[in-house]
C-alpha cells in the first residue's frame, strides 16, 4: 500500500482511517530514524575532541622535539570536549 506523508495533500475520504493512521505510522516511523541519528551526535562529537585532542597534543611533542616554543589546547576544543558530558 503506498502511503502518502502526512503533511501533502492525498485524495482520501474522511473515513479512510486505515489510510491515515499508515501516514501518522510512516511520519513517527521518520521521526524515530532522525532522533536515533540526533542521539549519536554526542558520543560523536566526543570521538572528534579526542582525535583533535590527540592530534594536538603530538603535533606539540614534535614541535617541542624541534625546538618550538609548546603551546596549550585551544579554548573552543576544550568546551566541545565537554559538550557530550552535559
């Protein structure tokens, strides 16, 4: 049965309830999909602080191996590294 979103327009009766309950179906069925991906941002975020955090820190332990001056991890890294902590 092809089911039309919710929010277009459909040439149905007022009594196809069947037919209107398979779109309110579909839609939260979408919405589920798009919560579940909102949910995995943290943890993602969390993972890219930590590669930054990473990479930061052995580009400091080179640049100090060659004789650079060492420099600190970036205020805006810091505070993406405690968004997933919330």
């Amino acid at each position: 049965m092809s089911v039309d979103p919710v929010g277009e327009s459909a040439h149905r009766t007022d009594h196809d309830v069947l037919g209107k309950l398979a779109a309110i179906d579909q839609r939260l069925h979408q919405i589920q999909t798009q919560l579940n991906t909102m949910s995995k941002l943290p943890r993602q975020l969390d993972e890219i602080s930590a590669n930054l955090e990473t990479l930061i820190e052995s580009l400091d332990q080179r640049l100090s191996q060659e004789g650079a001056p060492r420099w600190s991890t970036p205020l805006p890294l810091r505070r993406l590294s405690r968004l997933g902590k919330r």
